[in-house]
C-alpha cells in the first residue's frame, strides 16, 4: 500500500462538495457531521504538502465563506467584549448549510481564529490563495479586532482540546503567530503582538496554570514557529519524558477522554507530529523513530484519533492525523 497515495485519499473522501472537511467518517461520535475550523486548517495542511491546491483553496474560501455568513456575530463581538460562550466565534459548523451546532461543546476556542490567519496568510504569501473581493478583506479584518475585543492574550477559553477554561499557552501562541502572519496584509495594531508575547512567555514552558506539559504545545512548533530555540527544546523534551505513549502521545495528565483503568487515551498523531518537526530539525534518527511509530499504530493505513485499552476508537480514520503524516512524509 502506497501510505501517501491513501491517505491523500482519506483526505479527500473526508472534505464535503463545499470545501469543508469532516473530521472523520464516524457518525456515532458525531465527528462525520460536523467541521472544525481548526481542523480544517490542519486537514488542508496534508493537500497542501501533496499539491492538492484546488483543494486547499477551496476548504479556505468555506471557512471564509461561513464567518462572512456569521459576520453580524462577530460584529457584536467586536462592539462590545463577549461574556458568554455563544458570543464567541463558534468552532463547528455543518459543512452543508455552514450553520452553527448549538451544542456546548467548549465552544469558547481562540485558538481556531489563529490558526485560520496564520495559515491563510502563509497561503497568499505562497499565491495559493487570495483576497477573491473586498468581503474577503474586511472580515479578515474584522477577525484581527475580534482578537482584539476578546483580549486573546487574558482571555481564558477552552482551548484546543475543547476542555475547562483556562489561559492556554497554545491558544495564545496560536493568535500571536496568526497576528504577526496577516500584519502584511491587513492592519495590526502592535500592541496586540506585545502584550501576546508577553503573555506567552509567562504561561511557557507550561501550557496553563493547571498543565505543566501538554501536547497542544507543539502547535507552537509546527506549524506556528512561534518559540525560542530554548523554548523549543524545553517543549519537546517534557513531551517525550512525560507524554509520550506506546502508541501515541497523551495529551496531558489525568485526561479523561476515552481514558480507561487509570490510564489517558493515547493520541496517535502525537507521532507523526513530533516525526516532522524532528525533520525540521534535521534529527534523522528522531525522525525515523516516529515515522516507524506512526507506522506501526496504523490501521491499513488508517490512523486512529487515539488508542485506549490498546484499541483504537471509533474515530477512524482522523483526518488531522492523516494530514499530519503526510507533511511528515511528503
């Protein structure tokens, strides 16, 4: 079986004739109806490392497409700071009618907006994507004074595991480095980049008040390059000592998500994540190593969301996870 061949294959079957990507397949758990904002950067991160870019553009043009749809919301927002969880740019949305789920899921997640300019901007700098119209510009905008409204860098939210609300390093780093991405394109005051900074190098190397270490970390890494060298290598090698599983990387102490007997679910694409930034870094053996564990936790060239009790569970396959191995191998 061609590994990349296939999991470009997932990939596609995964993202809907609107461009927006599912998380994965399964129905049961609810992740076959919905899109993440978030996940659809990462999903478009594997198209874009196999040249998908018809793909890419046209997941990225959705999500545009869904907050141009949402923009009176986040008007209100920026008129006035949000003080409930429904105010908040919402994180999921049906990738047919681009609505929002009313479900209270951690909903509160600042983290996605990050990602979202972050990586647009990285794909106009690359002319892959482009301002389509004057909409496009000014909503994207409006999500620099959204961040700027909620006071990203003091603002507690649920995060990237959609849990309890805290200050998280991750989803601070994530609008830092979405922030210093768009300043080309759209304006940005500096002060928001200052007191971003600021704000992340004093939750670092933790990723809250409550986490020492956390797998969300390594967002700040790759994509985002966000860290000090120092920083970097204090991340990693709290990961690898403290998180890092037999078949996967748990995303944190006492995370009860499909944990079992006492033990954290393990996350499979902790692997092919920690497998490319070693790449990055040029450390062939760590390379290698984590490739050969993605390999070895596959599911005829699935991946699993996570594994529990050794088994993986009903999210298979994920598509963060196989987009994840493919910028790792591609």
């Amino acid at each position: 079986m061609n590994k990349v061949k296939h999991s470009v294959e997932i990939l596609k079957k995964l993202q809907h004739k609107s461009g927006l990507f599912i998380a994965a397949p399964a129905t049961e758990t609810g992740y076959g109806r919905a899109a993440w904002i978030r996940d659809n950067v990462y999903e478009a991160l594997g198209l874009e490392k196999t040249k998908q870019y018809a793909r890419v553009k046209k997941a990225f043009y959705a999500i545009l497409d869904i907050l141009l749809k949402h923009e009176t919301k986040i008007d209100w927002a920026i008129k006035e700071k949000p003080t409930h969880k429904y105010q908040y740019i919402h994180p999921r949305y049906c990738p047919k009618t681009f609505n929002e789920f009313w479900e209270d899921w951690g909903n509160k997640q600042n983290d996605q907006i990050g990602a979202f300019l972050f990586k647009f901007a990285d794909l106009v700098g690359k002319s892959i994507l482009e301002f389509r119209d004057d909409n496009d510009r000014r909503i994207v905008q409006k999500l620099v004074f959204y961040l700027e409204s909620i006071e990203y860098w003091k603002d507690p939210d649920n995060g990237i595991w959609e849990n309890e609300e805290e200050l998280h390093a991750s989803s601070i780093g994530a609008c830092l480095a979405g922030l210093e991405r768009i300043k080309k394109y759209v304006h940005v005051p500096q002060y928001l980049i200052e007191n971003g900074r600021e704000a992340l190098n004093q939750l670092l190397p933790r990723e809250s008040i409550s986490r020492e270490t956390d797998l969300a970390l390594l967002t700040l890494i790759y994509p985002y390059n966000i860290v000090s060298s120092e920083q970097k290598f204090q991340i990693l090698k709290d990961i690898e000592e403290k998180l890092v599983r037999e078949q996967g990387v748990i995303r944190y102490f006492d995370d009860g998500y499909y944990g079992s007997s006492g033990k954290e679910a393990e996350w499979c694409f902790g692997f092919p994540w920690l497998a490319k930034i070693y790449k990055d870094l040029g450390n062939k053996e760590k390379y290698q190593f984590y490739l050969d564990k993605t390999h070895e936790i596959m599911v005829q060239g699935k991946i699993p969301e996570l594994y529990s009790e050794g088994k993986p569970n009903e999210n298979t396959p994920l598509g963060w996870a196989q987009a994840m191995y493919l910028v790792a191998v591609a």
